[in-house]
C-alpha cells in the first residue's frame, strides 16, 4: 500500500522552510518505535520519504509510506491524537499541527493502470523540492531520464521484495524512448550537515516515444514516484515530485 499523509503546520517563526526537512526526519524518527527507527538507519532505500513544502509561519509536510508495515509503522503514529505539537530544538522553533490528510492507493491499483487504462505519451513532472542523483561519487544535478527512470525502478524494487522491478534492458528501452519535450528548471541546493548539496527544482515535461508498453510503464513509474520521490536523500526531504495535469490548448 501506499500512503500521503500532509500535515498543515504553523510555526512560531518566520524561518521554517524546505531546508528545516532534515530536522524533521528527527521528529519522524521520535514518534515511531525505535526498534523499527533502528532498521531503518540500518536499510538503504528506505519505505518513506518526506518533505516540507513551503515557506514561513504556514508550512505543509508530506509523509509517504511505501508498505503497508511503513505506513503502520511511521503514518499511524503521526495520526495520533496526541501528537499535536513538536519543537526543533536545535532551531528553537515550535511547532503545532493545525490538520491532517491521508491518501492512500494500493499497488494494484497502479498494476491495474497499467493493463487497463489509456496512456497519454506525455508527462509532466514537478520536482517540488531540490532534486539530485549520484553517480560516481559526483552529483548530477540535471534531469537525466535515465537517471529519474533508473531511481523509481530501484526505490519500487526495494519496496516490493516481491516484484523486481528494475532491468537493464527496460531501462534502456525506456530512456531511449524518451525525450525531453519541456522544461522549466532553476538550480538549487540543499543544506545537510555543514554542506550544501547541488541540486534543481521546476518543471520537466517528457514525451515517451516507444511502445506503448512502454509509455505506460513510464506512467506506472510516475504515479509511484509521487510517493517514493526520485533522486538521493528522499528521506530527508529532497527529491519530491508530482505529476501535473496537462493543460488543455485554447
């Protein structure tokens, strides 16, 4: 299963932004059981990821969970009623939780997708938090689709042990079949322990060329992306995205 849970936040501070969504990966880690904490610093891949969106006083973190153990694991105990404020110490802001909203969609529902509904050859993808890969041992910090393809297939995998989702040869099928068709990007950097981390944010637009096996296989990789993110560092707050509706012409 899979789970969005965005939790409306007010602050007492005027600096709380994108760049505190390391800090809230502590938070996230004080709420659940720290037997399950303990494997998750332990995993590579972790099932979440997590990002502030936003900036100021009123601020929105999205939670996503990528398992149904995940999401009983880290969503429920955020859905408590007693969990209702928190404070980054370090930071010395205090935070309330104003509201919550839980999403969920089941897997199948994506592999039903998938056989089922139309495709439209084009997708357009809004990386909604600054958005990095690595690739021996440097940053790539421009939207490589084989990259974002070679990310999503990895973090689906790690998610589904009973579905390998990553191949050699669908990722060259799929990155050679498709080509940027748009795009409206900025870079960007993310702060992480004394570092800034080279990066993007903005819009991409991409036209998938080849099968339409193909085409729907890019979707499929798309919608679960909305959940997992895409890049390094997801579970600290990079690499959010979603997938945008595209706008009807006049």
């Amino acid at each position: 299963m899979l789970a969005q849970l965005k939790l409306e936040l007010e602050a007492d501070k005027p600096e709380f932004g994108y760049y505190q969504s390391t800090n809230m990966q502590g938070v996230l880690m004080e709420q659940i059981d720290s037997g399950y904490a303990q494997r998750l610093h332990e995993q590579g891949l972790k099932p979440y990821s997590q990002y502030l969106l936003g900036r100021g006083q009123r601020i929105c973190w999205v939670v996503n969970t990528l398992s149904q153990e995940s999401y009983e694991q880290i969503i429920m105990p955020l859905m408590k009623g007693t969990f209702t404020e928190f404070a980054l110490d370090k930071k010395d802001i205090h935070v309330k939780i104003l509201g919550r909203e839980l999403h969920t969609t089941a897997k199948q529902e994506l592999l039903k997708e998938f056989y089922s509904d139309s495709c439209d050859r084009y997708l357009h993808l809004e990386f909604l938090t600054p958005t990095a890969f690595k690739s021996n041992r440097k940053y790539m910090i421009m939207p490589d689709v084989r990259y974002i393809y070679q990310s999503l297939m990895n973090k689906y995998s790690a998610s589904s042990p009973d579905m390998e989702m990553y191949d050699s040869e669908t990722l060259e099928q799929l990155a050679g079949g498709t080509d940027i068709a748009g795009y409206r990007l900025k870079s960007d950097s993310f702060p992480l322990e004394g570092i800034r981390i080279p990066s993007f944010r903005g819009e991409l637009s991409i036209r998938v060329s080849g099968t339409d096996t193909m085409a729907r296989y890019a979707r499929l990789l798309a919608r679960f992306g909305e959940y997992s993110g895409v890049g390094i560092k997801t579970a600290m707050g990079m690499g959010g995205f979603r997938i945008r509706k595209r706008e009807a012409r006049s």
